[in-house]
C-alpha cells in the first residue's frame, strides 16, 4: 500500500500513545469502529513498538503506522513489527538517506518552507507539518500552497476538533493528526465507545479533494 492510499484513508490519523500493551488492541478496533482505519502508534513509551507488533497481528483491519521514529534503527524495528508507514517530527539527511528507496515509506516532519525544499529536491510528495499550531497552522500552510505546489502535508500537533475544518480546507492538506479522540485518560478507563463515537465525529469531517472543494 502506498502512502498516498494510506493518508487518503480518512481525513485523520489518529495519534496514539501506548501506556499500557493491554489497551493497544481494544483501543485500534474502537479507532477502527469509527471510520478511523489509519492509526499512528508513537514510539514515545516503553510498549509502543510491542503495541503497533500487536494491532498488525490481531486488527488486519487497521492500517497501522509507527510515529517518533528518529533513527535508522527506530525505522528497521518499526517495519519488522509489521508497520504500513512511518512518521518523525523531522527530516534529518540520516534518517532521509537511511529510508530511502524502503518499501515502507516515512512522512518526515518539516516546520519551514527551506525544509520543504529539502523533501521536494529528493522527491517526497507528502510531509507532516509539526508542531503545526506552534508554527503556524492553516496560515502558514497557505501560504506554501502556491511556491510548494509539489507537496501535500499532514499536519499534526496541536489541532482539535474545532480547528480541524480549517485545515482540512486547503489544496495542499490530505489529511490531519490529531490525538483528541484517543486522549489517554479514555484509554486508561477503557472508554472504547466513547473513542469510537469520537473516532466517527472525526471520520465525518469533510476534507477538499484536488479542484473539488466544498464547504
């Protein structure tokens, strides 16, 4: 599966962290129950590689990928346990050289348009902005829409519910991250309902598709 067909899933990409290796598969098919098949399990906990080995295994359904990968080493376990894609915060020339020509394919993360420049000189197509509202947001997102027509993005960090339709609006948006509808109070108590019904009020968000824009 390529990344394009994996950040056309769904309008977003839920941003997970893992406490506990008991919550991973309950929480992916709560995701999955919502209309949220694309899931990002960070790698910022102890059980993080071990939770996205698992939801590969056992929810064939979801298309899972790993997130704060920021090595080389970080990348090859990720893709041994089973993940569809990857994602960092940024776009280092080791980690770039590291997975280039991988069958897996990471979305770097990027906060400046020289950054940008950098992913379209080795010819990505897709990007994550990060931390999105710290940087900018749907403004500075805009504004890269005409010099940078080249790339789309995922912007992550920061973005709720509410602000979400700002970007989804944007020609040079495919999707968001977000981690609103996975916060971890929820999955500490179990709330699968709860995450799906937050799962599909995000899955329902509507998203600009190249010239067909709506709303």
């Amino acid at each position: 599966m390529n990344l394009e067909t994996i950040l056309r899933a769904a309008p977003v990409i839920p941003v997970v962290i893992i406490d506990d290796l008991r919550d991973a598969i309950p929480l992916a098919r709560a995701l999955v129950a919502g209309g949220l098949p694309v899931i990002e399990i960070t790698l910022r906990t102890a059980v993080g590689l071990e939770a996205l080995r698992a939801i590969s295994a056992e929810v064939p359904e979801a298309i899972v990928g790993a997130g704060t990968v920021l090595t080389a080493a970080q990348f090859e376990k990720t893709v041994a346990a089973g993940a569809k894609f990857a994602v960092s915060p940024g776009a280092t020339k080791t980690l770039l050289d590291a997975v280039a020509g991988a069958p897996v394919k990471l979305l770097p993360g990027i906060a400046t348009a020289s950054e940008a420049m950098q992913l379209i000189e080795r010819d990505y197509e897709f990007a994550k902005l990060f931390p999105a509202e710290a940087v900018g947001g749907a403004p500075l997102l805009s504004s890269l829409a005409s010099p940078l027509p080249q790339l789309k993005f995922c912007p992550t960090g920061g973005i709720t519910l509410e602000s979400a339709p700002r970007y989804l609006k944007l020609p040079n948006v495919i999707c968001i991250g977000g981690s609103w509808m996975v916060n971890r109070k929820a999955i500490a108590e179990g709330a699968w309902a709860e995450i799906t019904a937050a799962a599909a009020q995000a899955a329902a968000l509507h998203i600009h598709r190249g010239s067909a824009a709506h709303g």
